[in-house]
C-alpha cells in the first residue's frame, strides 16, 4: 500500500505531461524520467517482482552492501 500512492502521483504526472511532449521536443527527457519512475514504483513491490523474475527466468542478483562490503577488498591472485 505504501507504494500505490507515488506509483498513482507518478503515472498521473507522466499522464499529464505527455500531450506537452508530444508537441515540444526539449520537454520529452522530463517526460520521460517520469515515466521511468513511474514503471520503477509500479514494479517495486516485492510481489510484483517476484512474479517478474519468476516469469522471465532472471533473478534479482544484486548483492546488499554488507555482502559488498564483507568481500571487499577484492583478492587479486
């Protein structure tokens, strides 16, 4: 719940500022960066993405920085 909020003001943005830039072309890197938070909100809810990576075989493979940070320094051979 507490990211359907931002994700519905985000895609009300997107949907606000698309007819502007369809007609100018300096509005449309804007326009786009909300559209891309949009989708980013949208899909970040953990059901939402374990449902993506289950359907499209790839698995979320980013490290948490404590397991970054335990492996650092890197040991070179």
């Amino acid at each position: 719940m507490i990211f359907l909020v931002p994700a519905i003001l985000l895609w009300a943005v997107a949907l606000w500022r698309a007819p502007a830039a369809m007609r100018d072309k300096r509005k449309r890197p804007l326009s786009s960066a909300f559209i891309a938070l949009a989708i980013a909100m949208t899909i970040k809810p953990v059901d939402i993405a374990s449902a993506l990576d289950d359907a499209l075989g790839v698995h979320n493979s980013q490290l948490s920085a404590s397991t970054w940070l335990e492996s650092w320094p890197p040991i070179r051979s």
